[in-house]
C-alpha cells in the first residue's frame, strides 16, 4: 500500500448543470468587445458528471464520454485544473490528475455546459488537492476561464451582471420545482458569432427585454413562487435580446419554434445565444410527457426536421440551492 495519501484518495466527482436564461438583455457593448448584459439564469437537474482522480502519469488527462465535446485540447476543463493549480501554487502537492467527462449537456447550445465542467472541474480539483477554502480566490479564476463559470461557482438562481461574470445569488423558488423542455435542434451556435450577428445588425438591445429582466429580478429578490414564474411564461419567452440574430444564423430556428408553440400550446423561449429552445411546466412529470410527445412528433415527422437527425429533447427541473442535483431524462 502506497504512503502518499493522494494516491489513496478515492475519485472526486462533481455534477455539472446546465444553465437557462430565463431573460437576456443586452445593453450595449464594452471597450473590452465584450458586451453588457443583464439576465436572470437558474441552473437545471440536467448535468454532465465529472470525476477526478490522481493520474497514472505526469500530466493532466481529459476523457470525454456522451456528447463530443472537441478537441480535449480547446476543453475548459484542462484549463480550470491548469488555473487552478497555478493559483495554489508550486510549493503544494498539485499532482496530476486523470479527470473523466460524461456529457449529457448538448454541445455549443446556450446551455452552459462547457462553463459548467470548468467550474466543476476548478472546484474538484481543488478538493482532490486538498487546498484550504481560503487559499485561492475561485470568483477569480472564473472570471478568467468565461463569462458563464461564475455563475456554476455562486450554486443557485442568479442575477447575470457586467459581461455575465457578476452573479448575485437570488432566492430558491418556493412551492413545487418547476419542470423544464428542452429542445436542442442539431445546429451548433457560436456565442461569439451570434453576439458578432447582433453588433452587424446595428440595434441596440430591446428596451421591453431589460425592463422585463429588470422587473423579474426584483419580484425574484422579493420571494417568488414557482407558479407565478409560470405564469410570466409568455413575457419571458420573447425576453432574449439575442433571438434574432441566431434566428438569422440558423433560419430553421423560427419554424421549429412555431411548431413546437403549435404542438405543445405553450411559450416557447431560447435560452443564451441558442439554439435551445424551452417551454415551463407546473412539475417534472408534465415535462416529462410533453417530451414523450415531442418524441412522437418527430417520429411521425409532425415536428421539422433540421439537418438529418432530429433534436436533442430532454425533460428537466430548476434547481434549488438546498436540493440534491437530479440529472433530467434526455434522449
């Protein structure tokens, strides 16, 4: 049996969840190139999984099961454990590590996915390295990894300031958990190309979007029911100042939204820069049927195809800061 106590360590793992803008205003671009937003973003029961384990060799290794997530040398994941272990420093004992991916998250989706495995890969590695809490500033390193992974690092429902890497926790959701569609049509957007397709445009964000961001951040702060969430469904659906563009970017975007308001009789929003598309239920349970019947819907080609595979659907629910990460069913 081996004296180093890292070599005993059994694997770290962490789940990852994927993000949905509820609203998205953009106010207006920065000096920087980035732009400034102002959102209102949960995190779902949707997730990938991550482990962490010490490595056999001399570097970091990055396996990848699920959906393909690139080249593992472009993976956010190499690059939190590498800025991680940067900031602890050279004095401690940052051995390698072997870290393994399941993706569950659609790729290049809106989804947050690729910002999520880097938060949870900086927090894991930190665990497996056994840093203390106060050593590292992770806020920090987040900032540097993307926009997105301060939000996965702040663990709740958040208001998304600056370039997105402001993230000021809002309270749970009282009542019972909503349930979450997800429909993720085969076509992967950019965030950086659909926010060029939005400066190309000429327009500023629309007034309407930031005001309805603004407002639902404020009845949020005040202590809001699921059910009211719901019934601002509508509202929320047309509250995403980067719809347009990926519509241009993706001209089966709009059909595919139609088909679905006219299938499932409901809102139909796209979170982030898209493409996925998403619809609010009262429960887990609805959700789940509503996929089923998407599924059907596809198979009797009642829904539009886009490319030769049909979408990635999955059922899900907001997550609560106190509740345990349930992974939704996706297919």
């Amino acid at each position: 049996m081996t004296d180093d106590p890292f070599l005993r360590l059994a694997p770290v793992v962490r789940l990852a969840p994927a993000k949905l803008n509820l609203t998205l205003a953009v106010l207006g671009k920065r000096r920087d190139g980035f732009h400034d937003l102002h959102s209102v973003a949960v995190p779902l029961g949707l997730a990938d999984r991550l482990s962490v384990a010490p490595a056999a060799g001399a570097e970091d290794t990055l396996r990848v099961d699920g959906h393909d997530a690139g080249p593992t040398e472009d993976n956010l994941v190499l690059r939190a454990v590498s800025a991680a272990r940067r900031a602890v420093g050279r004095g401690a004992a940052t051995v390698p590590l072997a870290i393994r991916l399941e993706k569950r998250i659609p790729v290049a989706a809106g989804l947050g996915g690729g910002s999520s495995d880097a938060a949870a890969a900086l927090d894991a590695a930190l665990e497996a390295w056994q840093a203390p809490p106060d050593l590292v500033d992770r806020a920090a390193i987040a900032a540097t990894l993307g926009s997105d992974v301060p939000f996965f690092l702040a663990g709740g429902s958040a208001l998304l300031e600056g370039r997105g890497e402001r993230a000021t926790l809002l309270p749970d959701l009282t009542g019972q958990p909503l349930g979450v569609l997800l429909v993720t049509p085969p076509t992967a957007l950019s965030t950086a190309v659909v926010f060029a397709a939005f400066d190309a445009a000429a327009t500023a964000g629309s007034g309407s979007t930031r005001l309805t961001s603004e407002h639902l951040a404020s009845e949020w702060r005040a202590g809001l029911s699921g059910r009211a969430l719901l019934d601002r469904a509508g509202i929320l659906a047309v509250a995403n100042d980067l719809s347009a563009p990926a519509n241009v970017l993706a001209p089966a975007l709009l059909p595919l939204r139609r088909a679905l308001t006219r299938l499932l009789h409901r809102s139909i929003g796209q979170t982030g820069s898209g493409p996925t598309l998403w619809a609010l239920y009262p429960s887990l349970e609805e959700a789940e049927a509503a996929a089923a019947e998407l599924h059907d819907a596809v198979e009797t080609k009642r829904l539009p195809a886009i490319g030769e595979s049909g979408p990635s659907i999955a059922a899900t629910t907001i997550l609560r800061r106190e509740a345990d990460h349930e992974e939704g069913s996706a297919r």
